[in-house]
C-alpha cells in the first residue's frame, strides 16, 4: 500500500513539474522515495469468540521504513518526509515548504501507551518582494 502511495506522489511530483515545461526554462523537478519491510513471518493464532467457536487468524510483527522527497523550485512544491514502524511504535519527520515562504518540520510520535504527539515548528524566512519601477 504504501509502496502504491510512494509511486504515486513521485507521479505527481513529475506530471507537475512537467506542467508549463514548454515555454518556460528552469531546473528540473527532482522527487525519490524509499521502501523498506522488515515484517515478521505470520504466526498462527487462534481465536476463541464469546460462543466458544474457535477461529485462526495470522499475525506479523509489522515493522517498516519510508522516505520520499519532492523538490520542484519552479512550482515550489518542496517536501520530504521519513517514517519507521516497529510494532506499535511509530517514528516520523515531514517537512513542508510553505506557500507563503516558511518551512513546517514536525516531529511525530506515537505507541500503545502514550497515543500519538507531534511536536511542531515553523522556520519563516523572509520574503523580499521586487518592486518594479516603471519610468
């Protein structure tokens, strides 16, 4: 699934960087992802509902690791983010550049015992407009 979505926004990113292409020149748009599973073997496990039936089911110790990056300057769509899952235990970090020229990294994560935090930070920079003079 996750392999799916990383193909997808690498699509993306090259089906908008291409966009306008023709008339205009700049750098070309760069985007790279990264998949790796390390899922346990499944085990069996048995299943024994409130009427005594029994029922199996297989279970694997979910653990994986991604990472994607976009970097188009010319629409200024510019992220990247890594995750790893072990278990219960998620880690992560996104960056995002923002419209208006500050950049949002956020720090994620999250367990069975202390839910999901994210910590949050907001780098501006500033923006100096030209100003065009007409004479």
């Amino acid at each position: 699934m996750y392999f799916k979505i990383m193909c997808l926004l690498g699509l993306v990113a090259v089906a908008a960087a291409q966009h306008g292409h023709k008339h205009e020149k700049h750098e070309p748009a760069h985007s790279s992802q990264h998949i790796t599973r390390h899922d346990g073997h499944p085990e069996e496990v048995v299943i024994t509902d409130k009427h005594g039936h029994k029922h199996v089911d297989y279970y694997a110790h979910p653990k994986y690791e991604f990472a994607y990056k976009v970097e188009d300057h010319h629409t200024g769509d510019i992220k990247t983010q890594h995750e790893q899952r072990d278990g219960d235990v998620v880690k992560g970090f996104y960056s995002l550049h923002e419209p208006d020229g500050s950049v949002r990294d956020v720090h994620y994560h999250s367990d069975k015992k202390t839910g999901f935090h994210a910590e949050v930070k907001h780098n501006t920079h500033h923006v100096v407009p030209e100003h065009h003079h007409h004479h």
